[in-house]
C-alpha cells in the first residue's frame, strides 16, 4: 500500500450544517471529522495522505499538523469548491510521483474504517481479472440524497446523483454510492481531465469516473460495505446519528477489553481505560483522558485531559482537566481539579475542594471545603477543612509550600509566598503570612512569625 496515495475530499463548507465552521471539524466522540477519515487511510497503509482543503482551511489546516506531524499527512487547496471531481483532480496534482493507484474518500464520513478501506483496494489486485476501478456502496433501507449506482445486465454503468435521477426507476434504486474509489492513478487522471459540469447542481462530479471507466471497456469492481460504516454527516441530524454510532463502537471495544461502562457513559475516541476500570451512568471522559486499571469514576464525573493511577477513585460529581490523579488517590463527591493538578498516590482530596496547579505528595489529605491553588504539598500532610490558600496578591500568583507531615487547622489562611515547614502544625483559624520557614505554630495569638489577617 506504500505506492497509495489516498485523496481525502474535505473542501466543502457543508452548508447543510449551518455552520460557520467547517465540516469536517465538527466533532465526533471528540475529534474532528476529517480526523478519522484520515487515520483511517493511515491505519490502510496508504504511503501518503493527500487532505483536499478549501473552505476556511485554516482551522483544517492547522489541525491536521497537529495531530498528524511528519510527511504523510499532507494538504492540498481547492481555491473554489467546484465539485468532488474538481477536489480530487487538486488532490492528485499534489500527489508524490510515486504514486501508482490513489484511494479517493470524502472526507465527512468518519465511521470508515482502515479495514473498510482496504477491502475497497482488495479489487484491483484480484489475480486473474484485476479490477481498474473499484468503489464502495451500499443498501440503505433509505437511499434518498445519496447517488445510485445504475446497472445494465448488472455491470455497473454510472452513478447518477440523487438531483439528476430522471424516472422512478431510477429513484427506487437502493444500491448507493459511499464516497469511497480506488483506482490506479492513470486512469484516474484521463478521467478526471475530461469531466464537464453537466449536472444539476453545475459541478465537476467525481462520480462521472465510473461512467468513463465503464464507456472505456474498464473493469469495475463494487464492494458493498455495512450502512452504518458509510454513513456521511452533512447536517446536525446526521452527525448525532453518526455520533451514536461511534460512541456505541467505543464502548462496545473497551467492554471486551475488560472495562465496565455502564450505560449513559460517555467515552471519546481518544479515551484509553485499562482493564477493571468502572465507569458509573453519566460520567464523561474527554480528550486524551486514561484511567489505570480497577480504577472507578463515578456517577456524573467530568474528566478532560486526566490522568488517573490504578485503583483510584474519582467519586460522583467531580470535575477534573489537564490533571493528574495517583493510583489508590480518592478524589470527591463533588470536587474540583483545574489544569496542572497532580494529586499523588493515596492522596485524599474531599468535596467541594478546589486545585489549581497543586501538587499534592503521596498520601496527602484535604478533606473538606478548600482552595489549593498553586500549592506543592508534601507527602502525607493534611488540610484542614475552610483551608486557603491565598496565592494572588492581586498582582501575581505565588506558591505556597506545606512540606510533608505538616497540619493545617481548619479555616486557615496560607499567603502566599510561605512555607510551612515538615510536621509543623498550624492551629485551627491561622492566618500564615510569613516567608520564614514555620517549624511549630500552636494558635494565631501566640505566633510572631504569622501575623494576624483575622478581623
Ligand atoms: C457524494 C457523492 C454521492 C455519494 C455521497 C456519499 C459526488 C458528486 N456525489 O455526494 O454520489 O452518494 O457523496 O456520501 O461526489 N468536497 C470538496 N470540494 C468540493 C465539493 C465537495 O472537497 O468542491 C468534499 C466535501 O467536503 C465532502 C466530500 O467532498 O467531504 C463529499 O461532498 P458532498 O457535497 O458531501 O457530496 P454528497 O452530496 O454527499
Ligand atoms: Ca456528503
């Protein structure tokens, strides 16, 4: 598969969307369309992927670099989106020489898999009679809107799109195109070179290749794929269909890999979950969010981006991102973990405690009602409930250091920048203003070091 270049079509706006982003970025399960359209020819084996862009290609652009850096991802402009046929001849133009046969695919139908893929290249290496053309359909029970595949004495002739379809003969056809050719790349080029726009909508259709490949004696080959894996999205309608799909795939993979999610979950694509993990109704695992094996998140948690330890548990109604939590380490009911968190191992944090930028030490314990913010924290200390940390001045952010073992009483201020030395003990209701290192403070009236804030 080296020498094939696949051609993902992408340009379009997709004005069926009403949207003022383009399609291929809304998301599935968390990635952009065109993302798993092009991972899909990656996971094929192609050599090189060619992303045909046009319509606000920026914000294409910009992402396809970022989630597949290197040199076989590649992207192509389409100045003016003047139909498939136009995009793909844009794509082959931007082909490497050693392109032998491309694998042309629109670029909003993301269920497509690298195996489906595969199987529609299969064709063209068939020993004995090799297929110079070969393409994707399928038998919807509804294939309004999709072009048909018009056979005569059942070798396929042309594919007439749905606006173009001239009798009720030709309506009632369920075989459909899916967007999904391959072909070798001579061909492909004569083909396109010769298209015209003599269709309804005044585009260069793609599709007219298969009546120049049938009208030039070649052979066509169809592989019929399952509905659900061709479906395109062109409206909201058909990206919560899709998504649905997707997420039921997703979760049916790490079901038999040894994770229970109960129904009502919500995983994304880019999810890992190791084995024994449980995942409770409701909660949401978002962005590149791995759970270490016989971990638990509970009902109603919202983890973005968060790494949790083996055997942790996230309890219900908690909200973490960007976010590390160590294994055994309990976080919640209800807490908050803002980006740059990383609670350690055996470490507790109770609800309606909030972190942001806190490291937190092995074992260490905020139970109750607190603000951690850009604290370290050492190994096995403990937070008082009502802790703060007061780490702006209203200028900048400082951190404040409580060094392993230390205790902070309930309702204490820690004002940052401080440090509270290992095993010091800090009496309910302190206000700790001082840089000096506090070994020992028994209650705010008798600390010089740590003048009193309190009214
Ligand atoms: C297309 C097929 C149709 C097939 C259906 C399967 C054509 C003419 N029709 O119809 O036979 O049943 O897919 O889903 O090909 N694009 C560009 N540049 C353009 C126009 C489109 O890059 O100038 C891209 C779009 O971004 C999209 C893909 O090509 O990803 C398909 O275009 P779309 O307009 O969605 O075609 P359909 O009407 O769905
Ligand atoms: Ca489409």
């Amino acid at each position: 598969m080296e020498t094939t270049t696949a051609i993902v079509l992408a340009a379009g706006q997709g004005t069926r969307m009403k949207s003022a982003m383009p399609k291929v970025m809304h998301t599935i399960s968390g990635l952009p369309i065109v993302h798993f359209v092009v991972q899909a020819a990656l996971e094929a084996g192609c050599g090189e992927v060619v992303v045909v862009v046009g319509h606000a290609r920026q914000l294409v652009e910009d992402y396809l670099r970022r989630a597949f850096p290197g040199e076989r991802v590649r992207t192509a402009v389409q100045e003016l989106q003047r139909g498939t046929g136009d995009a793909a001849r844009v794509g082959l133009d931007a082909a490497g020489k050693q392109t032998a046969r491309v694998l042309i695919v629109n670029g909003d139908a993301p269920l497509v898999r690298g195996e489906d893929l595969l199987a529609v290249v299969r064709p063209l290496d068939e020993p004995g009679s090799p297929a110079a053309l070969s393409l994707a359909t399928c038998l919807p029970d509804d294939p309004t809107g999709y072009g048909r595949v018009l056979r005569k004495g059942g070798k396929v002739v042309e594919i007439r799109e749905q606006r173009d379809l001239r009798h009720e003969d030709e309506r009632a056809v369920r075989e459909i195109n899916a967007g999904i050719y391959a072909a070798h790349v001579a061909l492909v080029r004569e083909a396109l070179s010769t298209l015209v726009p003599n269709n309804a909508q005044g585009e260069l259709y793609l599709t007219d290749v298969v009546a120049f490949a049938s009208s030039a004696g070649e052979g066509i080959s169809t592989v019929e794929l399952a509905a659900n894996v061709l479906a395109g999205v062109n409206d909201r309608e058909q990206l919560a269909e899709v998504e649905r799909t997707m997420a039921e795939r997703i979760v049916c993979t790490w079901r038999r890999a040894g994770v229970t999610i109960r129904d009502g979950a919500r995983v994304e694509a880019a999810v890992i979950l190791e084995p024994d993990v449980i995942v409770e109704s409701g909660a949401v695992l978002r962005g590149v969010t791995r759970i270490g094996r016989g971990a638990t998140v509970d009902v109603g948690c919202v983890l973005t981006n968060v790494i949790v330890g083996e055997g942790a548990i996230v309890k219900p109604y908690s909200v973490a991102a960007d976010s590390r939590i160590g294994a055994r380490a309990q976080v919640g009911p209800f807490a908050h973990l803002r980006p740059d968190s990383d609670i350690g191992e055996e470490a507790h944090i109770g609800n309606f405690v909030e972190a942001k930028k806190t490291t937190m030490g092995r074992g260490a314990k905020a139970n109750h009602l607190a603000y951690l913010g850009n604290g370290i924290i050492g190994e096995g200390a403990n937070i008082g409930a009502g802790t703060i940390f007061c780490n702006y001045d209203g200028f900048q952010k400082h951190v404040p250091v409580i060094e392993s073992g230390a205790f902070i009483g309930s309702d204490s201020q820690i004002v940052a920048p401080v440090t509270v030395g290992a095993n010091a003990y800090v009496a309910t209701g302190t206000t700790v203003t001082k840089v000096n290192k506090i070994k020992c403070v028994r209650s705010f009236t008798e600390v010089d070091t740590a003048p009193v804030g309190t009214a």
